[in-house]
C-alpha cells in the first residue's frame, strides 16, 4: 500500500481534536465495530458557527486523519461551510487517500454529518435564520431526478440546500434494490450536493415516518381499505418536514425532483402535469395544499427523463446511473402483505372467497393479501376468468366476479381539497399509472363529493386517492371511500 500524503501524515501526528470535546452540544457516530472503524465527532455551536470541534476515533489511520481533517475544517465554520463537508471534501484535504483507505474519509464524513443532523434536529419547528428569497431547499433523495433538480436550480443562480430525510424502513425487510430509505442514498446525496457545490443536510425524520405513514398504511389495510403511502408522504408529511428543515436553513422556497409543474392561474399556483405524461408525478402531489404550491419548484417539469439522465452524466453527478427508486418503500422486496403480517398484527387466518351471491367458491389466508381487480392467485377453479370486486376486513372475505362487475360510473370521495372546479368533464385519474378517464365532481359538502364518469371506471379500490384535471392543471383531490353503483355492458 502506497504511503501517506504529507497532508495525511500532519493529521496523523498532531491530530486536531483528538480526545473529543469537554461540552459538545450535538455529537455524531458512524461506522462499525465489525469493521473496524468508527468515528465519533463532537461540536460545539454559538452564533450559527461551530465553535469547536472534536472526534474519538477507533480503526485505522486514514480514520483518524480524516477525523482531524474535518474538525479542522469543522473549527470556526459557518453552519452553511459545516454542511459542505463530505468524503470528497476531506480526502482532498488529506491529499488524496487512494482507494484502499477512502472508506476513513467516508466513515468521518458520516460522523461529521450526523453531528450536523443531531444539532439541527433537536431545532426541527423552531425558528431558525430568517428566509431569504433567493434561498431554496431541495429534497435530495440521493437518485438522479432531485440532483439534476438541485443542479438545475444552482445553475440558475439560486443559493440551493439539500435536505435529505432518513426514513423508517422495515429492519426485517429485505431492501428493494432502490429505496429512499436505504442509508447509502443519504451518502450519495451528499456526494451529490459536493459535486455542485451547496450544502446537505440530513434530518432524521423516521419516527415521524413510522408513524404518520406507516402506520396509516397499516391502519388502512386493517380497515380493508388500499391506501397509497406515497400520497400521505408527499402531501401530508414529507413537505412539512422540509419545511421545517428550510426554516433552519433560512430557505423561503422548496423544491423536489418530481416530474410535474406549478402554473400561475391568477393570484394561486396550481399543480399541473409534466410536459412528459410518461414519467408524470403529479398525482403524487394531489393533496399539496396552496401555501406549498406558492413556494414550490419543480424544476423537471419541462424535462424527459433522458435529458435528465444526460444532464447528470454530463456534470458528472454521483447519481447519474442510479436506477430507479420503488414504490412503497418502507415494506422491502417482498411486497406489502409479509411486511403487514410483520408488522401489522395481520395474522394469516382462514377466510371465504365468495362470488356476488355469497356462495363460497375457495379459501383464503386473509383478505388483506388481495386487492380490487386482482386475477391471478385467487385459487379459485372457475369456467371463466374472476377478479377481485372487494374485500371485507370485518368477515375477512373476499369477493369474486367476472371483469364486467369491476365496472363503476360513480366513485365517492371524502377529504376532497378542490381549487376552482369548473362546471364540465374533468379528466379523472384512479391510480398513478391508469388509464385517464371522464368525468364531472360534485362536491356535496363537508369536504366529500361524487364523481359522476363518462366511462367507466375497474378496480376502483377504496383508499385511494382520485385526482381531477383541467387542461393538465390539477382541480381536485379526493380519498376514494366507494365505487358504485356500477354500469355493466349488455354482456354482464
């Protein structure tokens, strides 16, 4: 192995904050012992500096040089210069450590940023630095699409800040191949945000995760409904979060990677569709209320995805190839209904299979492992092809019937968030990827409504959400409650 950089070999003999500090007021530790390297580094914070800074240290040199190296950087920084330290960053100062000792650099880096994160964390809704205009913070999933984002809106001219959020993740599970919960996204959106040049924070928002989307998730499956996580993540909790982070940050504006669009539409900012209807996202911020939209960039919105791709190849961003990011991310690979039986108190337990008379046609390990128009895996011998119409939690049955009796031309909403509906028919969307259809809202009340269909709907699931467009401008949202009363053809 080749020898220390000269930089390395000063860090090793006079270590800069060896030994810790004496009264830290945030601390952070990475690494492992099965490794045999872990960092602990200590701070000390007055006047949005870092008054001081030191680290303990247990592994190998490069360990422990770049250790010194960021409490030497660390020492007397702005918040802003603190949340620039990365593994790129602190092997340069060392010299370059070459690849067989970068992990020392990686491994401080780690420590460094969860010192920032648990300082900043214990702040989260507390006021922070005054927002600035010109200042936009960017939630940085560690993926291509919110880097480019992050790029795009620096290139633009803007005092951009990442944020990424550590989320809650099933420790039982088995990890998708590409979940924005995984820790080595936070790594390389940090890498990222070094690469252009802007800060990164980390906030630790998984017990709020935990509890404001999975546990809604699981809740909805125990009550027999289909809820989508993903929707309560962007519209109710995600964007609260880093809204918080941004007030820390001194940030008025936020921004995501998603492909959609906020358009004027007089005095409001409405949601729209992106330019590319194939990688559209807008459904998945249906429930983002006027004050978000206002404040809201979408820098994608224009952009197809190999442009995308192109544009971080190009800047050479960490992500550039990073595949993409999985649906329901906190269940694992499996899927959702070992992930309830896990976690859920959803006991696999012996139900009826019933068609629309009641009649038991097969059995099942319980009602949640089906969902509204499923057809394969019923276990059901039939002389023609069954779907699943619905499932009852409370007999923990699930009904079968033919793909005609999906049919619906009505589906009933509640927590409807409406922005100027227009009085003609609506382009009305179901589920993410399906068909668009037609359709008039009439709101009734109390924030719930009906959605009267030009044709009709299948496996319409409640728990849901159905959005409605204007002209690729989002008017409505609504959580679907139930479908019905149904509009068979002439062969049903």
């Amino acid at each position: 192995m080749p020898p220390y950089p000269p930089e390395a070999m000063r860090h090793l003999a006079t270590p800069i904050g060896a030994g810790g500090l004496a009264a830290a007021d945030a601390s952070g530790e990475a690494g492992a012992e099965a490794c045999g390297d872990v960092v602990s580094i200590e701070i000390a914070v007055d006047g949005g500096r870092v008054t001081g800074a030191g680290f303990r240290a247990r592994g190998c040199g490069a360990t422990t040089a770049a250790a010194s190296a960021a409490c030497e950087a660390l020492a007397g920084a702005s918040l802003d210069s603190a949340l620039r330290i990365s593994a790129s960053s602190l092997d340069t100062s060392l010299g370059g450590l070459g690849p067989e000792r970068r992990h020392g650099a990686e491994v401080a880096a780690d420590a460094t940023a969860a010192a920032l994160e648990h300082w900043f964390g214990t702040r989260l809704g507390a006021p922070g630095i005054p927002r600035r205009a010109d200042r936009v913070a960017v939630a940085m999933s560690g993926g291509v699409d919110s880097a480019v984002a992050a790029l795009l809106l620096a290139e633009r001219g803007l005092d951009v800040v990442g944020v990424t959020m550590r989320l809650w993740h099933d420790p039982a599970a088995v990890r998708a191949e590409r979940s924005c919960c995984a820790p080595e996204t936070v790594r390389q959106a940090r890498e990222t945000c070094a690469v252009i040049g802007i800060p990164h924070l980390t906030i630790d928002a998984a017990e709020r995760f935990r509890a404001e989307v999975v546990e809604d998730f699981i809740r909805g499956y125990a009550e027999g409904r289909t809820p989508n996580p993903c929707i309560t993540c962007n519209g109710e909790v995600r964007f609260r979060i880093l809204d918080e982070a941004a007030a820390l940050l001194g940030a008025e504006r936020l921004a995501t990677g998603h492909y959609a669009r906020v358009m004027p539409d007089g005095r409001a900012a409405r949601l729209a569709a992106a330019e590319d209807t194939s990688k559209d996202q807008s459904y998945m911020l249906a429930r983002l209320g006027p004050g978000t939209l206002a404040r809201l960039d979408l820098p994608l919105g224009d952009l197809r995805k190999d442009e995308v791709r192109r544009m971080a190849r190009e800047r050479g961003l960490p992500a550039a190839d990073a595949v993409e990011s999985q649906d329901v991310c906190f269940v694992g690979a499996a899927g959702h209904a070992p992930f309830l039986e896990r976690t859920g108190g959803l006991a696999p337990r012996p139900g009826r299979i019933v068609d629309r008379d009641g009649a038991e046609v097969g059995r099942h390990e319980g009602y949640w492992r089906f969902t509204v128009g499923q057809r394969r895996g019923l276990g059901v011998a039939a002389p023609d092809p069954l779907y699943v119409l619905a499932t009852d939690a409370g007999r923990n049955e699930v009904v079968v019937g033919p793909r005609v009796a999906l049919a619906q031309d009505r589906i009933h909403l509640e927590d409807v968030i409406a922005h100027d509906v227009p009085d003609r028919a609506l382009e009305v969307r179901i589920r993410h990827h399906g068909q668009p259809l037609r359709g008039r809202l009439l709101i009734m009340g109390d924030a719930t409504g009906t959605v009267v269909l030009e044709n009709a709907a299948e496996a319409v699931a409640p728990g849901q959400t159905a959005a409605l467009y204007d002209g690729g401008r989002l008017v409505a949202a609504g959580t679907i409650v139930r479908a019905g009363p149904g509009r068979h053809s002439m062969e049903d």
